[in-house]
C-alpha cells in the first residue's frame, strides 16, 4: 500500500510517500518560517496561499525521488484537525481532489495522532502499550497508547504549550522567530541554577502541566534593574532546565502510574537535547526505555500523516471517496474514532 501523505495544518508544507512494504520511500517539507519572521508569528491568510504556492511542486519533487508515478498512489492521507482552518483546506482540498481524480480513498487525519504515532517510524521503534509525551507548539499532553486511536489522556498543560513557553521567552530574550531552537542553542552555552525560576506544577499531585507563569518570570527577570543582557546565555539556561525537569518528572510519574515501561516522545520540543538526555538518563535508571522520532520528524511534516494513514487503513479504516472536504480546526485528540 503507496500511501501519499499531507500536512499543511499551519506553517509547514509536508508531503511524503509512505508504502507499508518498504517504508517512506520520499518525503518533502518546505517551512514558511522566513514568511512568517517579519510578524513574529504565523498569519493564517499568508500560510494558507503559500500551502497552494508549494503543494503542486512538493508532491511532484516527492513521487519523484520515491520514483513512482500519481497511478501507482493507492490512497491519499491529509491533515483534517487541528489548525488553521484556511491552511488545513488547502492540504484537505488537495488530497480530496487527487483521490477522486485517481479512484482512490482519501483519510482525513488528526495531526496530534500523526506526531504521536511518528516515532513507530524510526529503525528501533516500541511495540504498543507506551506512554506517550506529546510536546510540540501547541499541546504539552501525557498519553497512555494502546493501539492505533486508542489514546487516553493522562495530563496536560493547563495554559501555554511547553514550545509555546520555549517560543514566548525567546521573544522576550530578544532572539528571532520561532525561538525554541534559538533559545536551546543559547541556553547550551550558559549555565543553569543562577536566577532560582519556578517549577510550576512539579509535585501537584497530578499529571498536568502549567506553563505559563515560567515565561512571566523570566519577563520580570529580565525586566528588573541590573539585567544584563551578557546574563541572556545563563538565564536561557535556567528556563530550559525548569521546563525540563518538570517534563521529566511528569512522564515518569506516568510511566509509574500506567506500570507501563515505554516512553514515546513526540512533537517539535522532543528536538530538544538538554530534554532527551535527562529523560534518557532517568529512564535508563530504571530500565525504561524512551523512543523518539528521527529529528526532522519531530516538527510537522507529510511522513507521519502518510504512516498514520497507513496504519489507520491497514487496521480496517476505509476512508471516502466522495470528494468531501471534512477538516476540524478544533479537535480533541479524545474524540479521535478507532479506525
Ligand atoms: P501542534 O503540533 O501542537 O499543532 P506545532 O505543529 O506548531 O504545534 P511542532 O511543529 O511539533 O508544533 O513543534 C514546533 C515547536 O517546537 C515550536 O514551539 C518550537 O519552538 C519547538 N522546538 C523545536 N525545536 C526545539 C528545541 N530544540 N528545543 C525546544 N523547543 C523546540
Ligand atoms: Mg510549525
Ligand atoms: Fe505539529
């Protein structure tokens, strides 16, 4: 099965190839970053128009390096939730209309399951049951997995996303856009302990997650008298290791409660070094086992829609082939069907 996978929920264009005999045999991502940086953020009316700019030539550059051709495609798999509605119909648009042209069935895909099921991806991946931590720019959840759409929600971030916190005080440390990757690689050459920030939520007794009142403490850090911005590489420092340790803390803490002994982590923050050495270490003291997606898998791409589309038909799902354009801006990961 030639699976043909698109992501266009926000400000990356994916496109990718999946067969499930022979594994991903193309994948294409083009980043409207550069787009974007001039507002500081995503503009939903410029991402949309840049999806339908890149499309055509991504899925044309991504048969070809798979080397196949539109007629040997046995079903289209698309980002139907959540994002940005104008962005979502552009990737939903495109996939409907190629599965109608080809007789082939399209599936709508919830991008959460597709970051989620990512790391099932890589050479070395974990059998089901596992404890999945998702933390990308817009979710920061615990999961129990059981199987392909069963999900269970453990815990997650009552306000910002972990990457959401990560991007805010990159901001307000005057680094570019989006921050995470630039606040890491600041926080690398400085060091933890000095400035004593909170960890918000690490012995609430539960498994969910507050991020939101780190980034106002870095705020009033940075906006006391003294602050010197030669203090920038340390206090990146001490914001990363917070957000880390309370991340580390929780997943283990649902490991403990699941009894399960296998953790998944998915989502842009799962890049993050300083966070898959500690959890590495943790585990690797217990003789748990943690799971990550290849590195350019982590953030949005076209292969796990592709791979979750897979999976979803070869457990039975059957997908349509009316043509029907069926995206869900909001969408919560919990009313995910069973396929
Ligand atoms: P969602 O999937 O929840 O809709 P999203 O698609 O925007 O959100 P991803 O693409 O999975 O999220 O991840 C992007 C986020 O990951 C950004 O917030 C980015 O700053 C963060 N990120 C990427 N690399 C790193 C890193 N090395 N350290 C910390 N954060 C990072
Ligand atoms: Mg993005
Ligand atoms: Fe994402």
């Amino acid at each position: 099965m030639k699976v043909l996978g698109i992501e266009s929920s926000c400000d990356e264009t994916g496109v990718a190839l999946y067969d499930s005999a022979r594994g991903l045999l193309g994948h294409r991502v083009h980043s409207q970053i550069d787009l974007h940086a001039a507002y500081g953020g995503v503009v939903p009316e410029l991402a949309s128009r840049d999806h339908i700019r890149r499309l055509p030539l991504l899925v044309r550059e991504t048969l070809a390096e798979a080397g196949c051709a539109l007629s040997e495609i046995d079903a289209l798999a698309y980002t139907a939730g959540p994002g940005l509605a104008g962005a979502l119909l552009v990737g939903a648009g495109a996939a409907e209309a190629l599965a109608l042209a080809l007789d082939v069935p399209a599936l709508p895909i919830h991008h959460l399951e597709g970051h989620l099921l990512s790391p099932l991806l890589a050479a070395d991946a974990p059998d089901f049951p596992f404890v999945a931590l998702l933390v990308s720019g817009g979710h920061t959840q615990l999961m129990r997995v059981t199987g392909v759409g069963e999900y269970e929600l453990l815990g997650e971030s009552l306000d910002d996303a972990a990457g959401e916190a990560f991007d805010k005080t990159a901001k307000l440390l005057g680094l570019g856009y989006p921050g995470g990757p630039q606040l890491a690689a600041l926080a690398a050459t400085g060091s933890a302990g000095r400035f004593r920030l909170p960890r918000p939520m690490l012995n609430s007794g539960d498994l969910d997650f507050s991020f939101s009142g780190l980034k106002t403490a870095v705020l009033n850090v940075v906006s006391a008298p003294g602050w010197q911005a030669a203090d920038a590489a340390d206090l990146a420092a001490d914001f990363q290791q917070a957000v880390v340790e309370v991340l580390v803390r929780k997943a283990l803490a649902a490991l403990r409660s699941t009894g399960l002994q296998r953790l998944v982590v998915a989502g842009g923050v799962g890049a993050n070094r300083e966070l898959r050495a500690q959890l590495d270490r943790a585990a690797a003291r217990r003789g748990w086992r943690v799971y990550y997606p290849e590195a350019e898998l982590c953030t949005d791409n076209g292969a796990m829609i592709a791979f979750a589309g897979a999976l979803r038909l070869a457990a039975g799902a059957g997908g349509s082939r009316e043509g029907r354009i069926a995206i869900r801006p909001r969408w919560p990961l919990a009313e995910l069907m069973r396929p």
